[in-house]
C-alpha cells in the first residue's frame, strides 16, 4: 500500500489554514500548507482597498486558543484596520513558527481521491503533485472575487481594481475621476476616502445598503485590561450566543413595544453603533413588521444626514434591514455631501458598457480615469468550485453541488472521503464571528482525525442521508427568518446562474451543540473505515 506524503495538505494560509497547521503539527501530524498569495493572511492579505477594517470588535475578532499570544496582543482601536489584522497575523505565524510548512505563491488546482489507498493527490498550477491522507480546504468564504460581465470591459484605457484583490501599492487617485461600482461593505468603507483623495467620485449604485455607524476609535485601557483578565468569561459569554461574539440581543420584541420604546431603543443602539443595533429586539429577523421599524429609523437617519432629499431617497433602502450583512460605516452618507461626488442609480437604468473612455448607462457616458469595481464574491463556493476536486468514482465537486452545495456540519461531503471544509456552507462562519467558528471547525477536524489514528481507522466519509438532513435542517431554519426573502450573497443570488440555496447554518450555539452531539454518539452520520 503506497503512503501518502503528508498526512493533511491545507489549502489556505489565511486565519483557518494557519491555525489547522498549528493544531495539526501539535498533534504530531505532518502538513503542507499551500496558499495562492504570495503571503499569508487570506482576506486581510487580498483586500487591503483605503478603509477596509474588519466590523467585528478587534477584541472579539482574534483567536482565542492560547491565553499568552491573547495577553501579548495589543490591539489599538475598537475595530482594527486591514494593516493592524495583517500584522497580527504574521504575529501569530511568527510565533507558533507557522512559516516552514507554507509554500507561498501556490495555486492548487486540482484534488483527486485515491480510492484504493485513500488519500488525496493535490496538484498546484505549476504542476507539482503531492499526497496526502486528508485534504482541508481553508479557501475562506469571500476569497473568490466578482467581476461582472460588463460589455466593454476590456476596451477601457484607465486602470481598474477590485476592492477584493488590491493592489500592493497604493493606487494614487489624486487628481483623477474615478469611478466605484457596488454599494455593499467594501465600497461604503473605501468611498469616504476615495472621494477625500479623488478630484470626483462616480458612485454606481444599483441597491443601496443599510449602514450603521462604527463610531471607531482608540480602546479605552481600562476596557481592554477588563477584558484580558476576564478573557474566559467573555469568550465563554459569546460561545453561548447565536452568533458567537458579544452582540447583546434585547429578548423583547420590537412588535410588543410603542414607537416611543422603539425609538428609545433604537437611539440607545445607534449610539452604540455597529452590528449590536441588529440586536435592538428579538423579532427584527423574523418579523417583517417589526424589520419596518429598524429599517424607518435607518431611513431616517439617512434623511437627517444626506442635505440632497433625492440623493437620500437614493440612498434610502427598501429592503428587508439585516437580510443582506448590514455595513458599519464611518463617513459614508457624509460622503454625499460633498461637491465632488455622484450618485447614481444604475438600477432605474442598469450599466450598458464600459467604454474606452468611461461607464455608459441611461444614454450617458460617465468619463473616468479609473474604475473601481466593490462587486463583491462568488461567496462561501467560489474558491471550492475554482478548483478541480474529484471524489469517489471521479465524480467532480462542480457536478456534486450543481443544484446546490450539499454537505455535512457545514464540514464534510459525501463521496469526498478525508476532506473537510472550513467555515464552508451549512457552517454558521459569515453569520457568526468568523475567529470562533474558525476555531471551532479546526479543532473538530483535529480532534477527528486524531480519533481516527487512535481508533487506526485511515478513512471517514459524511453519510449522504446525514447530508440531506443537514442542508434540509439548515434551510429550515433560515425559512423561519425573513434571510431566505432578498437576493442577498447568503443565498447566491449576487451571481447569475448560482443556484439559490441558503448557505449560512444561523444559530453559533446550536450549532456547536450539533457537532458535540455527532461525536459523543460516535461521529454519527459519518462512516468511519
Ligand atoms: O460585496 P457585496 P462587498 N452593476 O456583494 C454591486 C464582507 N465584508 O465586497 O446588491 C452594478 O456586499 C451590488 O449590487 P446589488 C461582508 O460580509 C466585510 O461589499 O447586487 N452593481 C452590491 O452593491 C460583506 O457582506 C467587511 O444590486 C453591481 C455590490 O456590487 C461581504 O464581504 C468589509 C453589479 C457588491 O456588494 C461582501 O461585501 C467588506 C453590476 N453588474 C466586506 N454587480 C467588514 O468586516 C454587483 N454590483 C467591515
């Protein structure tokens, strides 16, 4: 029987990937960790476009598995820039001494089950083959960017970026018009600065957001030594929690309450800023009429700051608040007060084509010297569907999922023995703090695979009725909630032709519970060989 080289090939450097080599390497196991970039740090190495921080507090946003690296750490304000999480993270694989088993500047581009021996044979670009008895995608949610197929695209004489995939050096937008196209997450954070550095801004809207300011600013020492000496509680605290960090949700219902309790409410959350004023009343995701009320408030906030009544009407959403990632803003509707930046709305008349010199749409040319295109991800299967895997029988993980990606706990395929998936569909991952399930993910995995060397098992495959309960348990949950009734990232809908499934799994704590309950009753759903 042929052995394989390494017992798991990681794919992704970013903060899973890191972590499984540090757990997998402590138990003794060999790894190879291959990553595309040409450093480490997966999303907080790609995007690194004016602005991006992460919307999770920095206390929250950072792992949790050793007390020394959380006592060691400093972070400097209430949510870290891109720069800040990026040092951190080389930080954390400078310490754990993570860096000789990565190969950088490593597309992996094809996985093969070998059914005979069971082991993976993972391929790279340049076409170097290795072995492995298990192989783990750490390829993150949001890694695979979203460029649309806009006519003319090619033909434009300026430069062009994607929020997603910056460039190393600073592009200088001094003197220039530019042009950003998107108004989700990446775009409300760079927009403020862009317009600040650009002679005019064109923003291309098609669906305005919902954004909640971050009122971000230096931590308050007292906070932090509270916290690093109390850190247990409060991971503990947020382990307890449906979505994994401290967003305290108020139990009451927004539909029980007079407009006067809702607005007290509601200027108590907004005042604190951020994802907690999702949290102002229990019903705001379920209930569409108490959804109303947090949506007219945002409305009106937007109104109270945006001087131009059509532009804020522009900017006014009409959607279901929080059913796509609500955004956490500093500056962003400001931003439309000011003399060098457009507003337009590209969903009354859609982008026709770039052109040599600019955008057209509705009969106009916008010209521009640089277009910057916020158009988001092939979210959560994009980077898994780039790559070749083929299971048992040859069968390809493109042909498995093409009605929708069917798995296991969000970690395990069926007919994909020995691979596991991190923070994929089916996990809670971008509806709850990534760092926790991320965690979580790796040391289920971990501790399965060490079950399997003491129990001398070298195989372990997902059930597919285990499967099909799981993405029916999944939907079900999200059919509860008012999730599945926009076009949001969450279902695929921001792709053409991606089948709409429901991909998050909501509620962290049940989750958790899940998997606890599937190995203490022995990895059911699972067949172990
Ligand atoms: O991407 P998005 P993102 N013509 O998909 C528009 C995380 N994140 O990169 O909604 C015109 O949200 C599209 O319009 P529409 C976070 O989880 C976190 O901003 O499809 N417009 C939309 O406005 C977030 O949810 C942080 O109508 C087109 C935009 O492009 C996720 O990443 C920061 C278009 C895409 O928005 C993705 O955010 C940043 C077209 N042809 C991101 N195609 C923080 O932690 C697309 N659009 C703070």
């Amino acid at each position: 029987m042929t052995q394989p080289d390494f017992d798991a090939v990681v794919v992704g450097a970013g903060f899973a990937g890191l972590y499984l080599l540090h757990q997998l390497r402590s138990r003794g196991f060999s790894v190879r960790v291959y990553e595309a970039g040409s450093d480490i740090g997966g999303t907080w190495f790609w995007n690194r476009y004016p602005g991006a921080r992460c919307d999770v507090e920095s206390l929250e946003y950072s792992y949790q598995f050793s007390d020394a690296l959380q006592q060691e750490w400093d972070w400097s304000e209430k949510y870290a820039t891109q720069g800040e999480i990026l040092s951190y993270v080389n930080h954390v694989a400078e310490r754990f001494d993570l860096r000789r088993d990565i190969q950088l500047n490593t597309h992996v581009e094809q996985a093969i089950f070998n059914e005979d021996d069971d082991y993976w044979q993972v391929s790279t670009k340049d076409g170097d083959t290795v072995t492995a008895r298990f192989c783990i995608m750490a390829t993150g949610c949001l890694s695979s960017t979203n460029v649309p197929d806009i006519k003319g695209l090619e033909i434009f004489k300026g430069a062009t970026f994607h929020t997603g995939n910056w460039p190393h050096v600073e592009p200088d937008f001094e003197g220039k018009t530019v042009g950003i196209i998107g108004t989700g997450s990446s775009a409300i954070q760079s927009i403020p600065l862009v317009a600040e550095a650009a002679r005019h801004l064109h923003v291309f809207q098609r669906t305005p957001s919902y954004a909640i300011p971050a009122y971000n600013g230096p931590y308050d020492p007292a906070y932090v030594k509270d916290r690093k000496e109390n850190y247990a509680t409060y991971r503990e605290r947020a382990k307890n929690s449906r979505s994994g960090f401290l967003l305290s949700i108020n139990e009451e219902n927004a539909t029980d309450c007079n407009a006067e309790e809702q607005q007290r409410v509601y200027d108590e959350r907004w005042r604190r800023g951020g994802l907690t004023f999702l949290g102002a009343f229990n019903d705001l995701l379920t209930d569409k009429q108490a959804n109303d009320t947090a949506a007219d408030y945002v409305r009106a906030k937007i109104s109270d700051v945006v001087d131009d009544p059509e532009k804020a009407r522009l900017l006014s959403p009409d959607t279901v608040i929080g059913c796509k990632r609500v955004c956490v803003d500093t500056n962003y509707y400001q931003t439309y007060n000011r003399d060098n930046v457009t507003l337009h709305d590209v969903k009354t008349d859609p982008i026709e084509e770039i052109t040599e010199r600019g955008i057209r749409y509705g009969n106009r040319e916008i010209e521009l010297d640089e277009i910057i295109f916020a158009t988001g991800f092939d979210a959560m299967t994009g980077a898994l569907l780039k790559m070749d895997i083929r299971g048992r029988g040859g069968i390809s993980l493109r042909e498995k999922w093409r009605e929708g990606p069917k798995n296991y706990l969000g970690l395990a395929i069926a007919g994909f023995p020995n691979m596991f998936i991190v923070t994929g569909p089916g996990s809670p991952s971008v509806l709850a703090n990534m760092m926790p399930a991320i965690e979580h993910h790796v040391e289920w995995i971990a501790d399965c695979i060490d079950h399997l060397r003491t129990m001398k098992q070298r195989c372990i495959e997902a059930q597919p009725d285990a499967e099909e309960n799981w993405v029916r348990q999944t939907n079900e949950i999200a059919d509860r909630t008012l999730f599945p009734t926009c076009n949001s990232w969450y279902l695929g809908a921001n792709i053409p032709g991606k089948p709409r499934v429901f991909m998050p799994y909501l509620g962290f704590q049940r989750y958790l519970e899940e998997c606890e309950q599937v190995v203490a009753d022995g990895y059911a759903g699972f067949t172990l060989a």
